[in-house]
C-alpha cells in the first residue's frame, strides 16, 4: 500500500472530518506525551526573537503557537480549512493572532518565495504527504541559508519488551480509541501509515537529498516518535 492510497493529503477531506475532536485525541492516544515532543520540535530549531517560521500541515496550531509565544512570526499552512479554523480561535484566544498567519495550502507546492523563512517545521504530516521529497524539498526551498527544518513524526517503535508495548498501543489502542471518540473510522489509517513510514535511516536520506546537511533523527518515547533535524546548505 502507497501513501497516496492511505490519504488524499491536498483535499484536507480527512482532517475536515477528525478536526473538532482532534485536540483531545492527540492528548488521549499520547498520553499527553505529544506536548513535550512539541517543545523538543521548536527548541531544535533554534530560531532568534521575531524569526519568520513556517509551520508545515500545522492542524489545529499547537506548533504554531508555540513558536508564536517564544516570539516568533509564524506562517501556518495546512490543506484542511476544519483545522484551521481551530488554529485561528486557538490563537484568538490566546492572543496571538498578529503572530499568525493561517494560509490554506500543500506541503508540496509551497506559496512562498525562496529563501522566506528563519526556520521551518512540520509535526504529523509528513506522514500523509503523497510526494515526501517534493514536500521536503520544497520546505528547503523556502528556508534561508543556514536555516533550520525541524520534523517531527510518529514511527514504528522496534524490539524490547517498550517496543512491543508501544507496537499494541499503535497497533490496535490508537485505531480503537479513535474510532471510539471520533465515530470515524480514519484513526484506522494512522495505524496503517506509521507502518508504511520509512525507517529513520532512510527518512535521514530523504532530507539529505532535499539539500540538507547535519541530518539527525533523535527517536523519542521508546521510539514512538522521531525529531528529524536538518540544515540548509549555503548553495
């Protein structure tokens, strides 16, 4: 099975579906994990005050906004309009809405010049992107040089009595609960891409050939998730 049959990622049509309940269920099958990840994701970029920084597929805008509180300009771009709509109340609410700039869009035809941004991230989404090394070159594309792309995803978590433990929590908690709170059967497809998901090896190799230099993959929470960290080149 190919990424682009597990979702449709331009249409946004999946996440319209999952956004009023997506907040609470990303807290409910991380077990409240996801925030720290998060924290972790905006700290590795190591942007100054008043950076421009893009967030990529931003959802409902907890990256965004995260970055917005540390003084950052954030442009946030997702396909799904549900999504971001919760983005632009979140940021309301918590009156940061002069800091972003919500723009409906795709990961693989960026609307933004080159060389736009201080940093750039993405946390969930490259995961349901059809074309990876489009979407990734085209975050290089748009960041400056020197910049920093920060990507954070969920993975296969491998051996170990921890391994086997997350592979049931991904395997048959997640769709479940998903299924339950949401009564929609698309947390059935979470399960399914985080098992056709790369390696963090070959994802490395991905970013290098997008024109990224100094490549980690930091595995998190027994492997559940990776950071992938990458440097634009000076050419």
């Amino acid at each position: 099975m190919t990424t682009s049959e597990l979702t449709p990622l331009g249409s946004g049509a999946m996440f319209d579906a999952i956004a009023p309940r997506y907040d609470l269920l990303n807290r409910i099958i991380s077990l409240g994990i996801d925030r720290r990840w998060r924290r972790l994701t905006v700290d590795a970029l190591r942007f100054r005050q008043d950076a421009a920084v893009l967030d990529v597929a931003t959802g409902t805008g907890d990256l965004a906004l995260l970055a917005a509180r540390r003084q950052a300009w954030v442009t946030a771009l997702d396909p799904s309009r549900a999504m971001l709509a919760i983005a632009a109340r979140k940021a309301q609410a918590r009156g940061l809405s002069a800091r972003v700039d919500l723009v409906p869009g795709d990961a693989q035809a960026l609307p933004f010049p080159d060389a736009s941004f201080d940093a750039a991230m993405i946390g969930f989404g490259i995961r349901n992107v059809p074309d990876r090394p489009r979407a990734l070159a085209e975050m290089t594309r748009v960041l400056r040089p020197g910049a920093r792309l920060a990507v954070l995803e969920l993975s296969e978590p491998r051996g170990g009595l921890l391994g086997r433990l997350a592979r049931f929590h991904v395997h048959h908690f997640v769709p479940w609960i998903g299924g339950l709170l949401s009564r929609s059967r698309e947390y059935r497809y979470l399960q399914q891409s985080i098992a056709a998901f790369p390696p963090p090896d070959r994802f490395c190799e991905l970013m290098r050939d997008a024109g990224l230099r100094d490549v980690s993959a930091r595995p998190l929470s027994f492997g559940v998730c990776h950071l992938y960290v990458g440097t634009r080149g000076a050419g």
